[in-house]
C-alpha cells in the first residue's frame, strides 16, 4: 500500500487504486499514524491528538474501535494489509514500506535533486517530486495541532523545490516556462 500525506490524507493499493478510509476521526487516527510512520504513538497521545480537549467517554475503547475500522479498510482494499496496523505497547503504529508514503518520496526526490549539477536532471527530478502534491499538506488536518508543525515543515520544503526548479530552469534557458 502507499500512503499520502501531500494533499489529502490517501492510501493507495499497490494496484493504484484509492482505498476509501471512512470517517474523520478514522483518518485523523491514520494521519497520526503517518506522521510518526514506523514508530509507535502511545494511545494517550492519540486520543489527545485526535479528540483534543473533548475525548469521548471511553477513550480508550473508541480510539481502538477507529484503529478496528483503519485495519477493515485497508484489509478490505488489499488482504492482510490489517497487519500494516501494529498494536505496540503502549499504542500503535503504521508499518509503512519505505518509498510507500509520498512525502518521503518527494524528500528523496529533492535530496537527490541538490546532488546533482546537472540542471536537466535537477529539472526532471524537482518535477517528479512537486508532481507528487495534490494540495496543502494534510489538507483535513491541517490546522489540527498534530499536524501544525509537519504541514509547516513540508511547506518550506515545497517552496524550496519550487525555487530551485525556477532556477533550473533559467540555466536551461526555459524562460517561456518560468513566465
């Protein structure tokens, strides 16, 4: 599965195909979890996080009902994928495979981007990497404090690529499309 965060929280089968992720609360839980993407992120910090300062009765038993409903979604799209949702002490966490998440893509693809000189392969692969975004960075969530300081970062970052592939583009003397 590949998941994304560089727009509109999305999970993808490997096939291409949206996997439909009910409810807000649902996917402000799978938002969490990809922000912290391999590590685990205590129960506490989920309830905080996803329910703020109103968290439902029984905290604890919600969160794990919407941790029940992220692992039928994404096992009905792909079977076993269920298992991507790990129950670690003293939380959960996401197993994301590595180039699965699209903000990681888009780091690789600007990292290797400041390696090179050449400027038509600093072209190619600024484009690869600003072609991943299909919006504001977490757009539902934007402005949930989980998610402030990450949307802020990924921000700059696509501000940066896009000056440098201005840049690129001026040594390529591609002037009509910079205009």
């Amino acid at each position: 599965m590949r998941f994304g965060i560089l727009g509109a929280i999305t999970v993808w089968t490997d096939g291409g195909d949206v996997v439909p992720v009910p409810g807000a609360k649902v996917r402000a839980v799978l938002a969490d979890l990809l922000l912290h993407a391999g590590r685990p992120v205590s129960a506490d910090r989920l309830i905080d996080d996803v329910w703020g300062d109103d968290p439902p009765g029984n905290a604890a038993g919600t969160l794990s009902a919407k941790v029940s409903q992220l692992r039928r979604a994404l096992d009905g799209a792909e079977p076993g994928a269920k298992a991507l949702v790990v129950s670690p002490p003293p939380g959960y966490s996401l197993r994301v495979a590595d180039g699965a998440l699209d903000a990681d893509r888009f780091a690789d693809l600007t990292a290797r981007s400041r390696a090179t000189t050449d400027p038509a392969q600093k072209s190619r692969l600024l484009t690869e990497a600003l072609d991943l975004w299909r919006g504001e960075a977490l757009t539902e969530f934007a402005d949930e404090e989980f998610a402030r300081a990450t949307v802020g970062k990924l921000t700059e970052q696509r501000v940066a690529a896009q000056e440098d592939l201005a840049f690129a583009r001026l040594e390529l003397h591609e002037h009509a499309a910079l205009v």
